[in-house]
C-alpha cells in the first residue's frame, strides 16, 4: 500500500532532521535514530554512559526541531516533586482544591529528558510511571491528559533495585553511549566547538531579551500523522522472526517481559514505517538490537539479532573495530616506548593503553590473545613507570 504524500514528505523530512543532528554530534548516529524511532511509536529511550556524552544537548537540539515542548531536569535524591511537576496553586489551596500549577512543567512536555532518571524519590517515580505509562497526571481529584510523546532518561547505570527495574522496564529503547573514540576526535573538537559558538551566540542574546531562533524543520501535528499510521503496517510476515528471536533471547537468560514482548511489535511497525514501506520485513527488526533489559546482555541479544536484520538486509550495527585494527594500536605504542621517557609522559601513554583495554573488554571481550597481549603491554609500563618513580 502506498503511503499519502503527506506521509512520505514527513518521514523525509524527519531523515534530513536525523542527518542535520548526525552531522552536529559525532559518533551519535545510533542515539539519533532511536530517538525520531522513540518518538513516531510513542515510546521511551534510556541512555546509559557517564556524564558528559552531549545527552542533554542531542535531545535540546531534536526537541527544537520539531517544534516540540521541552522539559529537561537533573534529579537528585534531594529533588522535589514540584520542581517537576509544578507548584501547589496556593489560591485554589485556601479555597479547600488540591491543584499543582503544570503551566510550562513536566506533565505538559512533549518531550521529556531526565538526567540521573533513578535518583528520584519514589513520590516521583510512582508519578512518572502513571505519565508514561498512561500519559495522565492526577492533578488533586482530576485525570489531566499529558501530551508526552517520549520520555528519554539518562543514567551511568542500570540499577539494580527490583522496583527500579519495573520504573525501567517502561524504557522500551535502551542504548550505552560510550565517549568519542580517539580516531573521531578530531570530528569531535570542530563540531563540538561549533556548537559552542552556538551556545555562546544564544547566550548574547539572552542578555538582551532576546531568544535565539532555530526553524523547526518537522511540526508536532505531523508527527501525530505518523504515528496514527503505525496501525496500518501489516505485521504477520515478521511475526514467526519475531517469536523466534523472542524464545533465543530468553533462552540466553535475556528476560523478556511480556510487555516489552508486545511494545518490541511497535518498534519493528516504526521502523517500517520510517523505510517508507507498509509491510515488516526482517530489515525492520533492527531495533531489537537496543531492546535488552541489562547492559551485560548487550552483545548476546545482537547476537541473536542481527543476524536476522543482515540476512534481510538491514543496517550494520558496525559495534566494533576489527582485532587486527587494535592489535596494530596495540603495535604503535609498542614502538613509541622508547621516546616516553618521563613519568608524565609514561602517564599520558598508559591511559592510551588503558583505553585500547577498555575497547578490548567491551567489544572483544572472548578474544584471549588480544586481551593478553594488552595486559602484557600494560603491566610492562607499569613496571617502568615504577622505576621511573
């Protein structure tokens, strides 16, 4: 079935928004597409990684360009429901009406960003859980209608507490943001500075009363067309995969709720959609790949995963360099060995090193011998850093 033109002009539009950001944030092509997909199927995305991965700011950027109402916040374990969700309206108060002012708060934001999104207390989280799960805020004795149309959250960790772990299970996307490889560096800084130019212009007019224009490059109400038209995406020739995929998962200790089971339906639906088509294909069972409960179960359930999205000829997860490419790393500090000679600059090329290990434990994890040879050429520095000291 063709799609509307007003249908197939809207999901362009959304790629060229998807590829401005791309091109703004570097090594963040995955968090992108995951948010346009989180946000056409009206679910959640959890961003896992430490502070300083440029969260906050892709989802600023992303909530500008579609026009959308923002609200973004850091929790502490020291937050305060009304610093989310509004004050108590004193007014209505004194005249025996329990009523929270959400003007320009939480419960009318289309798209919420939460840092630190497990730091909250659990007054708001039992809040938050009835907002994304049934997008309505009990105002005093009213069912007020939220707008949201995702909630993205941000944490160094999953947590581990079993009532987090049902907050968290409503995340239906999860994705570990690790910081910018050393060979993207360069990327990083000029586009990175660009921005900065961009924050400093805004800040100027700040001072002056002033509000920094950015054109939407997409509009909410076509974004509501969109989703209104996941309905329409014929499902069934996908749905023997996706069983398939569902019992390898769990075989491989991967827990599948069975709500997650159903909200993985809706992703695959948007996924289709966004490839401008009305029939699943296994292609569209790409973002499976970030539908894993623990960050531990990364690797398995893209195990599981992608060989099915690459024999249907869908996009390369591209996880990791090749063990040559690091073992050729591992070869040029070998060599750069004998100009560090101070313990500065012993310093400097340990963490190079450390960083090579770290990438080795996380993307080559089974691979013994390059894991050897890293710790080898560690240990060996360190034994010469100490005799330097």
């Amino acid at each position: 079935m063709p799609w509307p033109k007003s249908t197939l002009e809207t999901i362009q539009r959304l790629n060229f928004l998807k590829q401005t950001l791309k091109d703004q944030f570097v090594d963040r092509e995955t968090a992108v597409d995951l948010l346009a997909l989180a946000t056409v199927c009206h679910e959640h995305l959890l961003l896992i990684g430490s502070p300083g991965t440029a969260k906050t700011q892709l989802v600023t950027h992303y909530t500008q360009m579609i026009d959308a109402r923002g609200f973004h916040y850091l929790l502490t374990r020291f937050t305060e429901p009304s610093e989310l969700f509004g004050p108590l309206d004193l007014e209505k108060f004194q005249e025996g009406t329990y009523h929270i002012q959400t003007e320009n708060m939480l419960p009318e934001a289309q798209v919420v960003f939460l840092d630190e999104v497990f730091q909250g207390s659990s007054a708001i989280l039992n809040t938050l859980l009835t907002l994304v799960n049934e997008r309505i805020f009990y105002n005093g004795a009213d069912r007020q209608r939220s707008p949201l149309l995702t909630m993205v959250g941000a944490s160094n960790l999953l947590p581990d507490d079993p009532w987090l772990e049902a907050f968290a299970d409503r995340f239906a996307l999860r994705l570990h943001l690790p910081p910018v490889v050393d060979e993207h560096l360069d990327n990083l800084i000029s586009q990175g500075w660009q921005l900065e130019l961009q924050q400093i212009e805004a800040d100027q007019l700040a001072t002056q009363g002033q509000a920094m224009h950015q054109c939407a490059t997409i509009k909410i109400n076509a974004l509501l067309e969109l989703h209104g038209r996941l309905a329409e995406i014929e499902l069934n020739p996908i749905q023997p995969i996706y069983a398939t995929i569902v019992r390898e998962l769990r075989a491989e200790g991967i827990g599948l709720s069975d709500r997650r089971v159903i909200k993985g339906l809706k992703l695959i639906a948007g996924a289709t959609l966004l490839r401008q088509a009305s029939v699943a294909e296994a292609q569209d069972l790409w973002p499976l790949n970030y539908f894993w409960s623990r960050l531990e179960e990364a690797e398995a359930a893209q195990n599981v995963i992608q060989p099915f999205v690459a024999e249907g000829g869908g996009p390369s997860l591209n996880l990791a360099r090749p063990a040559a490419d690091i073992m050729a790393d591992i070869s040029v500090l070998e060599e750069q060995e004998n100009s560090v000679r101070s313990d500065v600059a012993l310093g400097a090329h340990l963490m190079a090193l450390n960083r090579l290990r770290q990438e080795i434990l996380r993307e080559h994890r089974d691979n013994q011998s390059l894991r050897q040879r890293i710790e080898n050429v560690i240990q060996h520095n360190l034994a010469r850093l100490e005799s330097i000291q």
